[in-house]
C-alpha cells in the first residue's frame, strides 16, 4: 500500500504531448499549465491565473483570466461554430458540384479526342491497304531488315480483336484513375482567425467542423503567437492550424492578387472597422465574414457621434433602438468597403448580443447587386427628444422592369426628397439624423433555419449556450419574418431535412419597417400606465398588421403598422383601460399627441385635457421651435385619419412558443462588460 501512495506520488506530471483533458496540469520546459476544455478544444493557461468557467466570478479575477480565457464569450464562439459549419456545408457542396461539372467536362473533351483519334487510325488503315503492291511490298522489305516489331497500325488491320482488347484496357486503366482522383479530392475549406490571441477559436473551429483543411491562427503579439503553438500541439492539430505572427491588416492586404479564404473571423478589441477593407480583399467570392464590434459606446451612444461617423461611415441612433442602428453602421460600413471592389454583401445574422454586436456576412463578387446599394441605403429621421417616432429616406430607388424577354432587371433613379418635415409630425419636436446606414434585411431566414438544424444536432456538453443559442435564433426569425412562419423552401417539415445550400436573399429587398419600440417608453410620454405586451400585440393583430419582438432587447414589439397607428392604439388604450389622472404638462410631447384625437374618456374625472391653450399655428404654415407646433383637436376618435377599430385583445397578442424560449440573457455578475484592454 505504501508503494502504491509512493508511486501516486513520484507520478510525473503529464508533458504537452499527453491526450489533453480538462482539468489536467501540463508540464512544459519547466512551466506548469491548466487545461480548461471549451467544446472539443483544450486551451493551456499558465498556473496562478484563474481558470474558473464561472461567468460570476470577481471582476479582479475576471481581469486577470481574460488574457486567457473569457467565459462570457462562449455563447459568441459556440453560435460561430454552428454558423460557420452552416455556411461550410453549403460551400462545400457548391465546390463538389463545380468540381463535378469540370470533371464531366474533361471526361466528354477526352472522349471526343479520342474518338476524333480513333477515326483518323481507321482511314489511315483503310488507305494502307488500298496501296499499290509495289509499295506494300516495300513496307515489308523493310521490316525484314530491321527485323522489328509489327506497328500498332499493322496490328489494327491484321488483328481487330487485339485493337478491341487494346481499347477495353485503356478504359479501364482511365476509369481507374479517374476514381482515384474523385477519391482523393476533397473540397478546400480555409479559415482566418485574424486576431487570435490564444488561439481558442481556430482550435475549435479545427476540432468541430471537420472538413476544414485549413485554419490560419494570426496575431501580431509573438508571445500571443507563442501561447497558440503550445495549444495547438497540445490539441495534436498542427496538420490543420498554422500560426502566424503579423499584423493582421497587412497580412490580409497580401491576398490581394491570389486566392484567399473562406471565412474570416474577426474579433477584435473594439472596433473592426480599421480591419473590413483588409478583410474584403482577403476573402473568396462568396466567402462568409464574421465581424465583432464590442465598441458599443461608439456606434451605440449619441455621445461620440463625430467618432462615430469616422469609424462607421454614419452617425449613431439614439433611443431605444440604438443597437439596432449600431448592427445597420457597421452593415453599411462593411457594404461600402465591398462595393469599391465590385463585390455585394448578404447579411445572414445580425445580433447584438451582451455588450458586442455580431455580424455573419456572405460576400459575393456581383458588380449587378452592388449598383442596388444606393436604394438600400436609408437615412432616418429620429424624434430623439419628443415622442420617439422616426420616419426613414432611403439614398435611391431600385425601380424594377422587364426587358422583352420578360427578364428582370432594375433602373436606379434618386429618391424623391425629403420623407420629413424638421419637425415631428406627431409632437412637434425637431427630429434628428442618423445614418446612412444599411437599409436592408439583417438576416437570412434560411440560415437561420440551417443553423437551428445543426444545433438540434449538437451534443449539450460541447454547446452548453444551447438553449440561449435556440431562443435568441428563433427570436431573429421572427423579426425578420414579423412572426409569419414561412414553409420550408424544399417542401420539408423537419427543420433537418433542409438542402445545405443556403437560398439567396433577393438583393434589392429593403427593410421598409426597421427598429422597434418599447411600451412603456411610449407610455411615458402620455403619462399613462404602460400597457402589457398581450393586449397591445393583440390590437396591431386585429388592425392587421404584422408583430413580433427584438433580439436586441426585451420587452420590445417591431411591427409594420406607423407610428400613426401606433399612437392610435395607444390612444385608445389610455380611453379604454387606463384613462389618466394628470394631464401632461404644457407644451410637452404628451400633450400635443392628446390633442389630436377627441379628448372623451381619457381623463379620470371626466374632464378633458385643456388642449385649447396650445399655441395656435404659425402663419404661412411656418414651422416653429421644439414643442411649440400647434394643433387643434380632433372632432372623432381617429388619429390622424387612423380610424380602424382598436380591439385589446389579448389571446390574440399571446404567442404560444413565448414562454418556453430563453430570448435574452440575463447579466451573470455586477459591472459585466468587456473590462480593460488586455495588456
């Protein structure tokens, strides 16, 4: 028994090139290490930093273990995993089928060559025979003297069934080597981690989408670069990842003038921007581009707007639905850095996740679609200060024809200008501008699908975000369908039985509805108590509009109804369910939207709102300072001609699904957030 504890003891500790599991320490050149398994991958993390997977760990020890290991960020590597595979599934196929064709195609070339050579060796054996003895006779002398071996033609015309013999193993010696070469050919699938810091990324991205053949695992720090060697050979994948020390920038401006990558990942400390013309060069026709922006107070915040537009092209949303303006900047940076190089962008996932937004983005070199970019291009008018509303201008339009032969195509003209007045048309207050910003679909909806398909095939134990992945995904469906469910374009209804290929997104459509609202942000500009979402998701139901909610944050309802039938319903919600107490003050939003509609029921005590000391209107139809646009009540219960009968209904505004999906994530620690730039 004591030998035993010795030998327990004495064990050495395992070195680098041991089967790697989680928890184990690593001896390496005289360090030791902790492995930490995320997914398939195992990382290595010098002893004395924190290794705990725990998101609710001290902010000190968070500091301290980011340089290694976020644990917040995996929900963000697991969704790129099962979207980059989504994506790699249908490249690969697309490549298979190319590969095919061309096959096809040297196979048919080979044939006709052969059989033009076949029919030149019969009419040259045909006209041997029909010579003149003398020369036959001639022939043979010949051969006599050098005694040498009868030619191939001379065996054609003495011999046919040697010529069939001859042939049928030609083709069979082709047919074999042309198997072997369709054996031995395997689509390519090349990655770019362009700032990989440890390397966790390339490492599961090698680990779990296995026909990868090649992953770049780039960074510009060499001990970064150093750290990405020991997991790699850690994780016994120095056949698959190569890491690279160099700027990223550079190094991807080298793919200029020759083949580049599949996918390329980028993942930065704050803002990609310095990075996207780079990464445009660098990418394949139809390649998929990964981007993460985590400078949320730059594209989500009004308090840096003149940086802002020099990072992102465009000028920030303020309100509620700021990070829905940030995910369409950094769109429309990405579109306008491609349309320089004749290349168009699909968005395929849009989110803003946590404290970062996400972007998946399939680039297509298409000098056609990029001249529909104008016309998706929109600019919007923001009521930032009043009521909230926002109107938008898109730069052009996209006008669709048909030549004769009844094919499609666009004329691009300007846009009739401008969709706004300076002054909001619901409360008065000046309107502000943000953008230009991508106007566009954020998502794909068959990606999307193709993504849940994946994940309801994944292991939980790899993908422990599981179910914060499938809510947040369904979520993104919704909006971009507005809650219609669409059938399967193959016909199918298993969300597994879906074709890998992914459809495309017609390139001129436009998102006419874009951003959201919040109830109870609208309510306080009435003053009124805030309405749940069921009976106001019900209203806009029965008018017969479309609804569904935001990723970006809950609580929120996008619909296609205006902000004219918005405040209608509202409107009716304070006559009908919660009539006010205090009429807002003077000169405010509130007020002046009240006075738009008959004031019958919407006060407690009966009274109405004293609508009539509002100034009166300017002459000459003048616009003037902010909460001072005069209007005079209305003599019905519509609101600006909104007439349709508002129905509460609450059973309808009840989705089923609702409930039983994680949506939004809930912060896991106090002051969570990106922390300090790791040093």
């Amino acid at each position: 028994m004591a030998s035993t504890n010795a030998t327990m003891v004495d064990a050495p500790t395992p070195s680098i090139t041991a089967t790697p599991r989680a928890g184990q320490i690593i001896n390496h050149e005289g360090k030791e290490y902790t492995t930490i398994k995320e997914g398939l991958a195992h990382i290595l993390v010098p002893h004395g930093v924190p290794t705990s997977t725990d998101p609710k760990m001290s902010k000190e020890d968070t500091q301290r273990q980011q340089v290694f290991y976020n644990p917040i960020q995996q929900f963000n590597r697991d969704l790129s995993v099962l979207a980059i595979k989504t994506f790699g599934q249908d490249i690969i196929q697309r490549k298979t089928q190319k590969h095919e064709l061309h096959r096809k195609k040297g196979e048919k070339k080979k044939q006709r060559k052969q059989e033009r050579a076949a029919d030149g060796e019969a009419v040259n054996g045909a006209s041997t025979t029909e010579e003149p003895p003398t020369k036959k006779r001639k022939l043979d002398e010949s051969e006599a003297d050098n005694d040498a071996a009868p030619s191939k033609k001379q065996r054609v015309v003495e011999d046919g069934d040697a010529e069939q013999e001859e042939g049928a193993n030609e083709q069979q010696d082709a047919a074999s080597t042309t198997n072997q070469e369709r054996e031995s050919w395997r689509p390519p699938f090349s990655i770019l981690d362009a700032l990989s810091a440890t390397g966790l990324r390339a490492l599961r991205y090698a680990q779990e989408i296995p026909f990868a053949t090649e992953i770049t695992a780039n960074d510009m720090s060499q001990k970064a670069v150093d750290s990405i060697g020991l997991n790699v050979k850690h994780n016994k994948l120095e056949d698959k990842i190569t890491p690279k020390t160099g700027n990223a920038i550079s190094y991807m401006y080298s793919y200029c003038d020759k083949k580049g990558y599949d996918v390329i990942d980028l993942d930065p400390y704050g803002t990609a921007a310095p990075f996207l013309d780079a990464a445009i060069q660098a990418i394949n026709h139809e390649g998929l581009l990964c981007v993460t922006c985590t400078d949320s107070a730059i594209f989500a915040s009004h308090g840096y707007l003149e940086k802002t537009y020099s990072q992102y092209g465009g000028l920030p949303l303020k309100g509620e639905p700021c990070h829905e303006g940030g995910l369409r900047l950094l769109l429309h940076a990405i579109a306008s850095s491609a349309a320089r190089y004749g290349m168009a962008i699909e968005p395929l996932l849009s989110l803003s996740i946590d404290y970062y937004i996400r972007v998946f983005v399939r680039v297509r070199r298409s000098p056609s679609d990029v001249k529909l970019l104008a016309g998706k291009t929109m600019i919007v008018y923001h009521c930032d200060s009043g009521c909230g509303a926002w109107s938008t201008q898109f730069l052009a339009r996209n006008k669709v024809t048909s030549n004769k032969n009844g094919d499609k195509s666009y004329k691009h003209s300007f846009a009739a200008g401008p969709s706004a007045d300076e002054h909001c048309q619901h409360c008065g207050f000046k309107t502000h501008l943000a953008g230009p910003m991508y106007g566009g679909p954020l998502h794909n909806v068959g990606f999307i699908e193709r993504v849940l398909a994946q994940l309801n095939e994944a292991d939980r134990d790899t993908y422990p975000t599981h179910d914060r992945i499938e809510g947040m995904l369904h979520t993104a469906m919704d909006e971009i369908t507005l809650g219609v469910r669409q059938e399967k374009a193959n016909g199918a209804n298993n969300i597994q039985l879906l074709d890998p290929l992914i459809p495309k997104v017609d390139p001129a459509d436009v998102d006419h509805h874009p951003f959201f609202f919040i109830p109870s942000s609208i309510s306080k500009v009435l003053h009124c108590s805030a309405p749940p979402l069921a009976p106001l998701r019900g209203a806009l139901r029965h008018a017969g509009f479309k609804v569904s909610m935001s990723h970006c944050k809950p609580g929120s309802i996008k619909t296609n109804a205006s902000w004219k039938d918005i405040w209608h319903i509202m409107l009716e919600w304070v006559r009908q369910r919660a009539p006010l107490k205090n009429q807002p003050k003077k000169l405010s939003a509130g007020l002046t939207i009240l006075a738009k509609t008959n004031a019958n029921g919407l006060m407690t005590n009966g009274n109405a709102p004293q609508t009539d000391k509002l100034p009166k209107p300017p002459p000459n139809g003048e616009s003037i300072d902010a909460g001072e646009a005069a209007v005079e009540p209305s003599l019905t219960y519509s609101y600006l001609g909104a007439d349709f009968h508002v129905n509460l209904d609450e059973k309808l505004g009840r989705d089923p699904e609702r409930g039983k999906l994680v949506r939004y994530q809930l912060a896991p620690r106090e002051n969570w957030g990106p922390m300090s730039r790791a040093r």
